[in-house]
C-alpha cells in the first residue's frame, strides 16, 4: 500500500479530524483513510474558482481599502518632429 504526507496541514484541521474520529470509534489514520477511499471514489470533481477564493481571502472583510493619490503633476508631453 502506498504512504502520502500532508505537509502544513492547520493544526486545528487536525483536532477537527481526530476528535470526529474518535467519535465514529476510529484511529485518525483510519478516519482520514475513509475520507480519501470515499473522495478518490466519487465522479464529482472539486474546481476551485480563483476569483472566490481571492474573495474569501483578500476582500470584504479581510481586505483593505488603500487611498489612491491624486496626481498632481501632469507628464511633459513629448513632441515627435
């Protein structure tokens, strides 16, 4: 059989899965394993959207309003002769 390592995985994920393991009477490995069987079963395709997740992460509420400035200078327009 083969081993896969998650590699920084939110330490909080990991208590969510350990403690919904130990309620099903399971070993986390175990619960993660039926996670995995159950997901690489199905014909359902996760597709994640760019623009949603730059929402969910960088606007609304975790965002920033930044003030542009105004210009006060106009460029010197260039003459070609």
């Amino acid at each position: 059989m083969a081993n896969i390592t998650v590699r920084d995985l939110p330490d909080q994920t990991k208590e969510n899965l350990r403690v919904k393991a130990a309620q099903s009477g399971v070993s986390l490995e175990a619960y993660v394993r039926l996670i995995l069987q159950t997901a690489s079963a199905s014909d359902r395709l996760v597709q994640f959207n760019v623009v949603e997740l730059a929402d969910k992460y960088f606007g609304g509420q975790n965002g920033v309003e930044l003030e542009l400035p105004s210009r006060a200078t106009k460029r010197q327009e260039i003459v070609f002769e």
